[in-house]
C-alpha cells in the first residue's frame, strides 16, 4: 500500500489538469451537450490510465538522472520511497488498463479503432522519457503525447478523424512544448553537464524565451481556428480564447523578470487555468447551442 501511495505521488495526478480538459471538451464537441455516460466512463479511464503509465515510466527511465539533479534528488525512486521494480510493474499495469479500457468502446459501440491504435499510442508516450537524450525536440514531442488525446477522443466518439481535433491536438501541442521550453529553466545547467538536450540548454535562455513565445501564438491562432469554425456557436469559447491569450502574455512577461525556480512555481497555476478555461468555454457554448 505505501508502495502505491508513493507512486501516485511520483506521478503526480494533479498535473492531469493539462490534457484531460482539452480532451473532455473535444468529447463535448463530438457529441453535444455530452456523450452518453458510459462512453464518458471509458474516456476518463483512457486518460488516467495513459497518462498515469506513461508518468510511470518517465519516473523509471529518468530514476538515475534524477538523483544526480538537486532538484529532483529527493523523487520517490532515487530517494528509495518506491522501488524501481514496484514502479515499473504499476507502470506496466496502468498501460494494461489503457489498453482494455480503449478495447471498452468496441464492446459499448463496435467502434475497434481505439483497441487496435492503443498500443501504438503508449509506445509514443513511453518513448517520450527518452528523447531528451538525443534530441532538443523533447518538448515537442510531449506536446504531441498531450496532443494525441484530443484525436484519441474523437476517434473513440466518432470512429473517424476530423478537422476540428487535429486542430485542437496541435493547439495543445504546441502549448506544451511552449510551457514546457519554460519549465526547463530550472535544470540548465544540470541538462548541460548530463549531456541532456532542451531547447534552454542548446540555445540558451533569450532564444528560448522566443521559441516558447512562438509556441504559444501559434497556439492561439489553432483554437481561433476551432472557434471561427463554429461561431456564433461559440461565443463563450471565444472569451475564454481571449482570457487564455491574456493569461499567456502574463506569463511571458512575468517569465521575463522571473528567475528560474519562480518561472517553474508559476508553471502549474497559469496553465491549468488554460486549459480548464478551454472546458469551460466549450461546455457554456454546448449548452448553449445544442448539436452546434
């Protein structure tokens, strides 16, 4: 049982904030005002269970690094809280959950393309933990794990691919690597002595501010994409689009006069109120205007 505690502090499930709300309002859009219950059961299960094995292995594959950063040194496996192998067969068990949950949509709508493409998606989310040892497009690629929860819902709602989710997955994409890029001002120098590869690190602070800035615009100009789509349908989300937009240049700005551990405080804060900011656009506009 401590065991399992551990590890649920290890993954910290708060941090779920970031996908599941872009995730539940793309769910919102693909069947207003919302998808029958039990389909809603299976999504979240989809999500907690994927993103909880994938967390699972990024605290194993990172367990030896994380000793050595000062920062992170007090982590549950390098300070020996939870076992190596306890983690890996909880790890291992979420993504077995992922896996028979995502095959629930073929039982409860015949609909097997979740089933058959789940394995391919926690390969991506299990081979994230490795890329920043090779390549400065880690944060991409996180973005593109959070960003394949929108699709995922649309296909397990709908059984096709569509427009509006693409977009909505590389909005989030995009808005991850950007925060992402921020978060790690903390570890740069550590990044430079381990060898490990970050956008901070390899080009340093000024350019990465930049990057991330880039990031988030283009961020902003793929969810006005969503909402001119649908508008007048979407009023309330085109609120929320301008709150969001608000709520990015602050951080920008404070990250300007922050140092490194102040930018990565305000990490969590400011980007959960994006993303549930989203959900609640979205969620006024569907009841709103049902079947928009």
């Amino acid at each position: 049982m401590c065991q399992l505690v551990e590890f649920a502090r290890a993954i910290r499930l708060s941090h779920t904030l970031f996908a599941l709300p872009f995730a539940l309002g793309t769910a919102l859009l693909a069947e207003p005002p919302c998808p029958e219950w039990r389909a809603l059961v299976l999504l979240l299960a989809c999500m907690v269970t994927a993103r909880t094995a994938a967390m699972g292995m990024n605290r194993v594959a990172d367990a030896v690094l994380d000793a050595r950063n000062p920062r992170t040194a007090d982590r549950a496996i390098p300070a020996g809280r939870l076992s190596r192998r306890a983690a890996i067969a909880m790890t291992l068990a979420s993504g077995a959950a992922f896996i028979a949950a995502a095959w629930g949509f073929y039982l409860l709508r015949g609909n097997w393309w979740p089933g058959v493409l789940a394995p391919a998606f926690l390969a991506v989310l299990f081979g994230y933990s490795w890329t920043k040892r090779f390549t400065f497009l880690a944060h991409w690629v996180l973005g593109f794990c959070l960003g394949l929860a929108p699709v995922g819902v649309w296909v397990a709602l709908r059984g096709e691919i569509a427009l509006v989710p693409v977009v909505i997955g590389a909005a989030v994409m995009l808005w991850t690597a950007g925060f992402d890029i921020f978060y790690a001002f903390q570890d740069i120098e550590v990044d430079r002595r381990a060898g490990l590869h970050s956008v901070p690190a390899r080009a340093g602070t000024h350019t990465a501010r930049w990057v991330a800035i880039g990031c988030h615009a283009v961020t902003v100009v793929l969810l006005s994409i969503v909402v001119v789509r649908h508008y007048p349908s979407l009023q309330a989300s085109l609120l929320a689009l301008v709150l969001i937009a608000a709520v990015l240049v602050i951080q920008h700005v404070r990250a300007r006069r922050a140092t490194a551990q102040q930018i990565g405080a305000m990490f969590f804060p400011i980007n959960a109120f994006v993303s549930i900011m989203w959900l609640a656009g979205i969620a006024t506009d569907v009841l709103l205007h049902v079947g928009l």
